[in-house]
C-alpha cells in the first residue's frame, strides 16, 4: 500500500505540470490578444472623435432635430438590454460580473412594474440567460474576443429596430469597461435614446465655439440625421472592443493565477511524495529489523544479522 | 496651397497625407470641390466617389458608401463606415456582392438595405470600368 501511494502522487504531478502547461500557453496567448485588442480600440478613436466633432459644430450651430433617437420617455417601462461578455469562460470573473449587473438590472426593473428585452452578445451569456428562464429577444455570438465593426453594426441594427418601432422606450448597455491593463469593471450605460446634442458635444470635452461658423449641407438638420445612427454604431463597436481587450487581460489574469497554482501544487505533492516514499522505506526497515529480532531471539542473540542490517541501511 | 487630407473609418484610418484639392458628391449639393482656404464646411456624403489632387499632382480616387465630409481651413476629413481605394477595387468580389444584392431585392423589392448595396456595387463597378478605359486613352 504505501508503495500505491507513490505511485498515485506521481500520477497527480504529472497531470498538475500538464494543467500547467496549458494554463501557461493560454497566459501567454491572451496576452498577445490583449496588445492586439488595445491596438484597435486605439485605431477606432479618431473616428469617434471626428464624429463627435461633428457634433459639437452641429450643436454650436444651433441645429435641433426631432430624431427618432433622441426621442425621451419619462419612467421608460420597456426597456431593452444589451448584454456583451464573451463567448468562452476560464476568464475569471468576467462573465459572471457582467451577467450579474446585468441581471441585477433586469430584477430592479421588474421590482418598479417594468418590462424588459434582452439581447445577448456572447455565448456565455446566452447560456446563463437561457438556463435561468429569461426570454431572449436576439443573442448574437462568434466574434467577442475580436469583433469587427460589422458585427457592431448588425447589433446596433438590431437594437435601432426595437428603439425605432417602438417596442422599447429605453435601451441599456452592459459591458466591461477597460479602464487599464490591470481595472476592468463591468458597467450599465444609457444607450438609447441619446442625450440631446449639446450634452452629447459636452461630454466630448471638445471646444465648439471657437468653430461655430461651419456650413452645413444639405443642412444641419440632415448632417445629424445622418449622423447619429452612425454615433449609435460607433458607441457600439467602442464597447464591443473595450470588452474583447477586457476578456483577453480577465482571461491572461486567471490563466496567470492557475499557473501559480499549480506550481504551489507541484511542489507540495512533491514533497508528499518524498515523505510516502521514505515512509514505505522505514516501513520496510522496521519489518526486518522486527524479523531479525525473532530470528535473533530464537538463536540466542547472534549479533550477526544486526550487522548485516547495519550495512544495508548506510548504504 | 497644400492642406492635410484623411480618411478615417471606423475602424483605422485610411489614408493621410497632403493634397490640393479635393471633390467630393454631397447629398442634395451634386459635387463640390474644396482648395485650400475653403471656409469651414460639414457635408453629408452620397454614396460616390471622392477625388483627392495630391500635392505632386497625382489624383487618388476612393469609394465611399455615405459618410461625412468636414473642412476646416487647414484640413479635409472624411469619415466613412465604409470606404475603399480605388485602386484597390476587386472586380469579382464586387460582382459577387452585386449579383447577392440584386438577388435580395428580386425577393424582396423593398428591402432597403439591398437596395443601398447595390448601389455601392453599381457605384464601385462604374468606377471600375471607368478607371480601366481611363488608362486605355
């Protein structure tokens, strides 16, 4: 039996190193990730800038417009949710954060009389929602840890379509905000409908009215009709990315966590193993001290087999 | 006089660099063409095609699908979802993305968003053609 212990402990070492292999490998790869999706959250900036820029010339210029989007409802009953975390797990608590405010929301809401529609971005998500007996309006899924401005758009056709027809008076976004390479935190952001285009130049930082003396075409009216269904995608696709970079520095987080785990584990089943291993061989040592003395006692105490055991043992 | 030109989509920027002139089709304005100096100007593009006068005197064209022009004094931006070199242009894949619209639209005649792309089709397929005869005088 003690010898079965041994055996079984280096059996467990070496699936642990396995394990840690993989977790090591996935580290590594998340962090790459992690640069790239930084990289392109920084290329999608000017565009954002730019339009926003826009904007606040827009609202310099005084232009006001009854658009869809920015039509208010006081104490929205409908509202709907778009839910974005990833689409694979082992990426420590990002998922479950989102899916908690998330869900949280969602209960507040139904708490004041409310109605909610979700849409789901991410797999996971989809599951949690699905298995918990929520209904789903629409789950998108398959690009999460590098979404492309197409599938921003395809999201935000989506959510347009609800906000538009009316189905939905106000439209939440939940996602990770990527505050820096070591704070990500899950938040809930209005979406729809937009603020009015003065807050929305203002919250831009920018100053409008050193260049208020634009020319519109065809007017300013129709420059922000235009525009703001390609705001609406651009928030989007920002948070879309600022999740994926999220995913990728969570998932580099516990895939470092896991490795260091299993280097503790290591090293402990290491040393268990040493201790069965000198354990069996005391074990052994015992039993034949034991047999030698009976030997011995029935001989009349030759010391010769003493001996003998002696030189095993230094050996 | 030279002026900075960019590009920018979504998703990076597209072209930088300097130009003299650049035209450019607005919606319900037809084409405009802006120098240097052109007083502060926002326009919202049709889908067309922009023209861009470099400074050594070549002529880059590019495709936009809608988008925004704006101009200040020292600089002309445009903003564009979707916008592609001509140069750059694929004649079989714009085949293929037309013979896709047109097929959505023969289901469906109302499908706006088939409509816009066939219309991006048309446009890249024109200049397409245009370019290549372009270079046979």
């Amino acid at each position: 039996m003690p010898g079965g212990a041994e055996r079984t402990l280096r059996r467990r070492i070496g699936s642990v190193s396995n394990t840690k292999k993989i977790t090591r490998a996935m580290e590594l790869i998340a962090a790459t990730r992690v640069a790239r999706a930084q990289q392109r959250a920084r290329a999608a900036r000017p565009y954002s800038e730019q339009l926003t820029g826009v904007i606040e010339n827009l609202a310099a210029g005084g232009a006001s417009v009854d658009h869809p989007l920015l039509r208010q409802v006081e104490n929205a009953q409908k509202v709907a949710f778009v839910v974005c975390a990833g689409d694979r797990g082992l990426a420590g608590p990002f998922n479950a954060a989102v899916i908690r405010s998330a869900e949280r929301e969602i209960q507040a809401l139904r708490n004041d009389g409310g109605d909610y529609v979700l849409i789901t971005v991410g797999k996971k998500v989809a599951d949690y929602f699905r298995f918990r007996g929520f209904e789903i309006s629409e789950s998108f899924a398959g690009f999460t840890d590098n979404p492309s401005y197409e599938d921003a758009r395809a999201v935000a056709r989506k959510v347009r379509d609800l906000f538009d027809s009316g189905d939905v008076d106000q439209v939440e976004l939940v996602y990770t905000e990527f505050v820096s390479i070591g704070t990500q935190r899950p938040v809930v952001r209005r979406f729809l409908p937009l603020e009015d285009t003065s807050t929305m130049a203002d919250a831009g930082g920018g100053d409008a009215e050193a260049l208020a003396s634009y020319d519109f075409e065809p007017s300013p009216e129709g420059v922000l009709e235009d525009l703001l269904p390609r705001y609406v995608e651009a928030r989007l696709f920002a948070a879309l990315l600022d999740s994926a970079a999220s995913e990728h520095a969570n998932r580099q987080r516990a895939m470092k966590a896991a490795t260091d785990n299993a280097e503790e584990l290591i090293i402990k089943l290491a040393r268990e193993m040493n201790r069965a291993r000198q354990a069996s061989i005391t074990t052994e040592i015992m039993e034949i001290v034991a047999g030698a003395e009976s030997l011995g006692d029935d001989k009349g105490g030759s010391g010769l087999i003493e001996l003998q055991l002696a030189e095993t043992e230094s050996v | 006089m030279a002026f900075q030109v960019e590009f920018v989509s979504p998703e990076a920027i597209l072209y930088s660099g300097e130009g003299t002139q650049v035209i450019a089709r607005t919606r319900g304005g037809g084409e405009i063409a802006f120098l240097a100096g052109h007083e502060p100007f926002i326009g919202s593009l049709t889908t067309s095609e922009v023209r861009v006068t470099e400074s050594g005197g070549n002529v880059q064209s590019f495709c936009v699908r809608g988008g925004f022009v704006s101009v200040s004094g020292t600089k002309v931006t445009v903003l564009s979802d979707q916008a592609v070199a001509s140069s750059s242009l694929d004649r079989d894949e714009v085949m293929a993305e037309l013979a896709a619209a047109e097929a959505a639209l023969a289901a469906n005649a109302d499908d706006q968003f088939a409509a816009q792309d066939k219309a991006w089709a048309d446009l890249r397929l024109a200049i397409l053609s245009g370019s290549n005869a372009s270079a046979a005088h």
